[in-house]
C-alpha cells in the first residue's frame, strides 16, 4: 500500500462531497408526523461585513396576501392542520399542499357516498383562493385505500380510486389548482402499475377540470441505518432509481408537474446533502429528454428537533440550526428553479426566518450571474441568484457545511464582472435586518470586500444593476501554442488574448487495473461562465506508467485528462470542472495508514479556476 496522494478535495462555491452510498432500506420517510415543538433563540452575532459601520433596519415581512407568488409552501395532513389560514397568511406562504380534506378518525375512509364536501372545508378551499394562496390537493386520503398496502395491480382498486377522483375534482373547478396523483408509491406501489395508474387518471382529472394542473411522483425517502455521520439515527434519500424508471415510463407531455420528499433530518457531511443540486439537474434532464416541460415540487421538507426513539428520523437540532436548514432548502430550490413546501409543526413557533425569506424571495425568479468568491480560509460557499419584477438583482450565498449555534461567518471578497449597482443591501433573513453593504468599483467590476458569509443564507439585493451578461464565448482555435492549467481546488491564471487554453488532470493510481476500473466509472462534467462544456468525457488519454518526479519510473500507473478549452475572449472568465464515480473505486492508496484502500464515489472532486483574458 502507499500514503502518497495527487489530489484535493475541492470546497469552493458550490463545493460538494462524496462518500459511499449504502442501499436504502423501504421505509417511508414520512412515517412519523406528530411531535412536540422546541424553542429557539435567534443568535446575536449580527455583523453583515466587516469595518461596516452603517445602520441596521429590522425587516417588517409581509403578509402572503401582499406578496407576488414565492413558490413557498407549507404542508398539512389533514383539515384539522390546513384549516388556520392566518397562519399561512401571516408567514408569508403563497401555497400549500394538503394530504387530505378531511381530518379525525375517518381520515383513511371513504368519502364516495357523501352528497357534498362540509361547508367549512369548502369554504377555507375558497378563503385561500381568494387570498391568491395556491393548493396542492393529494389526491390518496378518502379513497377508502390504504396509502401504504394499496398496489394498483387489480382493476378493483384503480376503478375505485377513479371514483375518489371523480366526486373530489368536479367540487373545486378554479379553487383548487394542482392534483397530485397518490402520495410516496415508491414503498408498495411497483413502478410500472404507478405509471399505469398516471395514465389512467390524467384523463379524467383533465375531462372534469381542464383548468387543474396534475402533477406526478410524491417519491418519499427510504430510511437506512449505519450512513456515516448519523450515528445510532437513520438517513433519508429519495427513491431516484424509482423516479428515474417513472419518467421514462409515463408520456410526461400529459402532465403538469414532478414532484419529490427532498430533505428528511439530512446532515451536511452526506453526499445526498452536498450532492442534491446535480441530483436535481439530473432528474431535470431526463425529464426534459423526454418530453417534459412543466414544473418540480420538492415537498415535505423537515429537520425534526425531537428524537423519536419508536420511529425513523435523523439527528434532531435545536430550532435554531432546523431554521438554517430550512432556509438553506428553500434557497436552493427556489435557485434551481423548484416550488418548495416544508413541514412547519417541529418549527413553531420560531418561523421568523422562513417569514422573511418568504418575502424577500417573492417574484424573484432564478437568473444566471457571473461572480467570483474569494474566502480567507477554505470554506464550502454555495449561491444562486434571481432577478426581481422591478430589475433589481438577488444573491443568496451561505456556507454549506454543518451549521452551529453561533457563527461569526468566514471573510470573503465577492466580486461581479463588468458590473455595477445603485446600491447593495444584505439582507440577514436568520435574525431578521438588513444594512447596507459598502461596495467598491474597481477597473469596471463591482467589489464587495470584507462580506460576511454564514452558516445561514445572506441576501444581497442590487438595486438598479447594471450587470454584465453571464458570458460563454465558444471556444475557438488558434495557430499560437496553448497553454496548459493543471486543475486544483481554486486558482487563478492570467493568459494573454488569443491563446489556446487546455486544461489536465492526472489519475494516478497504484495498478493499471485501477485506472482501468476509474476510467470506467468517471463522469466529468463543467461549466464555463455558467453554461455547460460539451464532450467533457472524451479526452482522457492513454494509460502509461508514471514517471516520478526525478523522471524514473515508480510502478504507479496514470491517465491524464487534457481537454481543449480553446481561445477565450478578453476578460475574466470562471470554469468549474467535477468528477463523479458511478460506483466505488480505489486507487490502490492508504492516505490515512488505516490499513484500508482509499475509496471513492459519487462527485467527490471539484476544480474551480478564474481566467484573466488580458
């Protein structure tokens, strides 16, 4: 065994980590639904930017009736939860999704035989679509079918809940805007008898309310013991082989919506945390391949702050850091483009920073933005950014690694090319101020240094931008010799206008077999300015010996990756290039002397490199 080795794990902007995966056991992540509230401080710690001495203006949130759509939800089981409508008023929520209509005892019964829906539920259905708050109907609860023993391979069982949809969707035309059919099916319900149930539904739903959206999926998490980091707790992940078969099987033209349990109680250390956004883009292309051209709905969302020693759950935290959480889900969603609900039940009553988050993030929608993060000290930042109706610009970065109770953020110099605003604000959504940042021009980009970036999202709001387009320049060839970047977790290059630029990586690994075994597995994904690099996966080269540093050869074997990035124009350009393994793979070393291979799998290297075109 061997001790050496070439590479780092890269942390910078959207920085991700990768670990093994172990197969899910089937439980659903939503076994267990009812548990006491705690209580919760904000913390103190308020600086926004360092040597910052401009005043601090508590926010005033508003009302979801005064706000512009967020895509922001809540969830309900049942009418007994969804029946207080100021609760989803005053916090700030644009929608709803709602597990049943009915609540108490009869709550898995039929509701077939009834001549009408209870003037109360009919009439809180109404007072939330006049107050613009949209519903998601789960269409499961009053069938007369047991959510988790139903399979739909029986005639019997289909006709009946056609018959479920077919007395609920005529009561709510114009009032209740999105049916979703079943709830978590991944557990008992076989793929293709789902998809079977899909197309037979979509139909009639369409026929009764050609006005409702019909969304699909509601894939839960299965629940597994023994995942790192989680300790004697369990760790969700959603059924994405089951999805991914789901989307191939129905004709996705027919349908509205897909929708998945995204977070239940998950750490920051698991891949499935740090990994979420390219699992997300992943999904989305194949939904899009086949024909697929609504939206997404990540429902459900929790971090529970109490140990349920009978059921399934995570490591609980305190409300403080559960609100950290919920607010870092919400921003990326919202960023990748995804309506979001959340359960609210463990969090009140501390909702305060999701209320404000609610508000901020109305109208926004998400935008592509060229920027440049430089910390002090390494640090895991994840951003996205969004434009609001009036022009105005947004940016939520946060660290995204374990939060704590009291973090006095990392120092970093955020940095937008050929770019310039009327004003810049921070906006801190965990304890509710904002203040105005102190910003710089220099040689045309605009500047912020001395930022503060926390364990929890920082809003930046650029009032009046002047933003220069997210750029992708095409790549082109050049007579003149190029310049080779060997990748690393972060770095700079300044390469003079109208040399070729090719990027390498080596994979150094102890047999030729393992090279063998790596190449075999690596995919290699990145982006330029922000747009995608095509053909990435293709130019990794020959396998040879590897000739040491002294030039002799050490009985190690490497391929190197050499891909042509080509002419960039004048400027500054940023690159971001990762690698994911689609199964485990050693190199044949031991980093840690534990008398164990190194093992790798899932995305577990990200390079991030700022070019200076001069």
């Amino acid at each position: 065994m061997k001790t050496c080795k070439i590479f780092f794990i890269v942390i910078f902007a959207i920085a991700v980590n990768g670990c093994a995966t172990p197969t899910p056991t089937p439980d659903s992540a939503t076994a267990t639904l009812a548990r006491p509230a705690a209580t919760a401080t904000p913390q103190t710690f308020q600086s926004l930017q360092l040597e910052n001495d401009l005043p601090q203006t508590r926010l005033s949130p508003r009302p979801s009736q005064e706000l512009p759509d967020n895509h922001i939800g809540a969830w309900f089981g049942y009418y007994d939860d969804y029946y207080d409508t100021d609760f989803v008023y005053r916090n700030g929520f644009k929608r709803i999704r709602i597990g049943a209509l009915f609540g108490g005892d009869a709550d898995w019964s039929p509701i077939l035989n009834m001549e009408s829906i209870p003037p109360e539920v009919d009439a809180t259905i109404s007072e939330y679509a006049e107050n613009g708050v949209e519903i998601v109907l789960v269409t499961a609860v009053g069938s007369g079918l047991r959510a988790y023993g139903a399979t739909f391979k029986s005639e019997e069982e289909i006709n009946r809940y056609l018959d479920y949809v077919r007395f609920v969707v005529p009561k709510f035309p114009g009032r209740i805007h999105y049916y979703e059919i079943w709830n978590e099916p991944a557990v008992w319900i076989d793929v293709k008898d789902y998809a079977n149930l899909v197309e037979r539904v979509v139909p009639v739903i369409r026929e009764l309310d050609p006005r409702a959206k019909i969304i699909i999926g509601a894939i839960q998490g299965r629940w597994e013991d023994g995942y790192p980091g989680y300790g004697k707790h369990q760790r969700s992940r959603i059924a994405l082989e089951y999805l991914n078969k789901l989307l191939e099987l129905v004709d996705l033209e027919k349908v509205d919506g897909i929708s998945w349990h995204a977070f239940y109680d998950n750490i920051p250390s698991d891949s499935y945390y740090q990994d979420y956004p390219q699992m997300v883009q992943g999904i989305k292309d194949l939904a899009a391949s086949q024909g697929f051209t609504g939206e997404y709905f990540a429902d459900e969302i929790l971090w529970t702050t109490v140990d349920d020693e009978g059921g399934d759950n995570g490591p609980p935290v305190s409300q403080l850091i559960a609100a950290k959480y919920y607010t870092r889900a919400i921003s990326e969603h919202r960023g990748l483009g995804i309506n979001v609900t959340i359960n609210t039940f463990f969090q009140v009553p501390f909702l305060a920073p999701i209320h404000n988050l609610c508000d901020i993030l109305a109208g926004a929608e998400p935008s592509d933005i060229t920027l440049s993060i430089e910390t002090i000290e390494d640090a895991n930042v994840r951003y996205y950014a969004f434009t609001l109706p009036n022009g105005d610009k947004l940016v939520a970065l946060w660290t995204n690694d374990e939060a704590v109770e009291e973090d006095p953020g990392v120092s970093a110099t955020l940095t937008i090319p050929g770019s310039s605003a009327q004003k810049v604000t921070g906006v801190d959504v965990l304890n509710g101020f904002e203040q105005e940042l102190v910003t710089e021009a220099e040689n045309g980009d605009l500047v912020i240094s001395n930022l503060l970036v926390k364990d929890s999202p920082i809003i930046l709001r650029f009032e009046k931008p002047n933003f220069a387009e997210p750029r992708f320049v095409e790549p082109t060839e050049s007579p003149v010799e190029p310049v080779t970047i060997k990748l690393k977790r972060t770095g700079e290059e300044r390469i003079p206008a109208g040399t070729p630029i090719q990027l390498t990586i080596d994979w150094l690994a102890d047999t030729e077999e393992q090279v063998t075994d790596f190449l075999a597995a690596i995919d290699v994904t990145g982006k330029l300015d922000g747009q995608p690099l095509p053909d990435l996966n293709g130019y990794w080269g020959e396998i040879k010996l590897y000739e040491g540093v002294a030039g002799g050869q050490s009985g190690d074997y490497l391929s190197q990756w050499l891909y042509p990035l080509g002419v960039l124009s004048p400027g500054m350009h940023t690159v971001e290039v990762w690698l994911t393994l689609d199964r485990p793979v050693t190199d044949g070393f031991d980093t840690n002397n534990d008398s164990r291979l190194d093992e790798y799998v899932g995305e577990f290297l990200r390079f991030f490199l700022n070019i200076e075109v001069y």
